[in-house]
C-alpha cells in the first residue's frame, strides 16, 4: 500500500516531481496506510519529510534540496522500518 502525499509546501516545481516519486516509491512494501508531509526547510536549506501512519507512527526525515532520489527512498524506507 502506497504512501499518501497530503501536502508539498516551498519546495520548487522543479524539484517536486522526484522528490514526491521518491517518497511514494519507499512505501511500495508497507502493509498498513502511511501518510506524508513534504515541507521545505528554510533554516537548513533543504526539505523534511513527516510521515505518519497507524497505532501513532510518526517520524520525520531531513534532506538537502538537491538530494538523490534513491537516497530519499532508501531513508524513508529506513524511517517506515523503525
């Protein structure tokens, strides 16, 4: 079951698209609905992303802006595996 996008706030067009194809990629395995938050992070130059799911899962993962996709995928996957 994928991981639901809810919200993608000041992050640049251009860099969206893959950052957000990353993110759903990494919850390809989940057994239960996971939900995430994609916001930028002004004060560290890049983006944090909150996902949350059933019986009060919550973490968040921070990124720099230019980061790779298969290392956004590869920490999230890491954060779901908590």
């Amino acid at each position: 079951m994928p991981i639901t996008i809810f919200d993608t706030k000041g992050i640049p067009a251009t860099r969206r698209e893959r950052i957000e194809t990353a993110v759903v990629a990494a919850g390809r395995n989940v057994t239960s609905p996971h939900e995430a938050w994609i916001a930028a992070d002004p004060f560290r130059g890049g983006f944090k992303v909150l996902l949350t799911g059933p019986h009060g899962f919550e973490r968040s993962v921070s990124f720099v802006l230019d980061e790779e996709p298969g290392v956004i995928t590869a920490h999230i996957r890491a954060a779901l595996d908590d």
